[in-house]
C-alpha cells in the first residue's frame, strides 16, 4: 500500500529524503515542544506538565491536536512587541516570477 501512495513522487530516493527531511527538522521540533511544555509548565503547574515528558493532548486547546491556535496566547513569545509588516518588502511579484 505504501508504495501505491508513493507512486506520484518522482524520487527514487523519495523514503530516503523524507528520514533526512525529519532528521533535519527533529532539532527544531524538539525545541519547540521544549518552550511550549515549559510555558505550559509556568502556567498550570508542574505537577500537570512535566517539563521531560510529552506533552499532555488535552492542554493543546484541541482535541486532535490539528493546531494550537487555543494556546497561543499562553505561548506567544513576545506579546508586547509590535507586529512586523512585510507587505511592501515583499514588492509585487505574480505568482508565477515567485516560483520561477
């Protein structure tokens, strides 16, 4: 089945570079569930969050855990900056000169 679902990648090495896409990305991943378990630690307490264990699916605001958008404002890390506008340093590229 799996190689049904694989068929329209035009990679032979497609499984190969996914294991190196998710060894480059885990250092990343780990880090940010390391600050979200932290700032969920400081706001519930540390005997509902350990700070070295996954982190609990009914703190992330759904219940599938598709996005945390309910936490956010417990996990925005600097809630009093002021929000960065890059609209004109994007310029006026089409679609197709962005991916060109």
């Amino acid at each position: 089945m799996g190689a049904y679902w694989r068929k329209d990648y035009d990679s032979e090495t497609f499984q190969e570079d996914m294991q190196s896409l998710l060894e480059q990305l885990k250092p990343m991943y780990e880090q940010l569930h390391a600050y979200v378990r932290h700032k969920l630690a400081n706001f519930y307490g540390d005997d509902k969050v350990d700070r070295h264990e996954p982190i609990p699916a009914h703190l992330l605001g759904n219940m599938w855990q598709q996005d945390w958008n309910g936490i956010y404002s417990l996990l925005e890390p600097f809630p009093n900056a002021q929000a960065v506008d890059v609209t004109n340093s994007a310029g006026t590229y089409s679609i197709f000169y962005t991916f060109r």
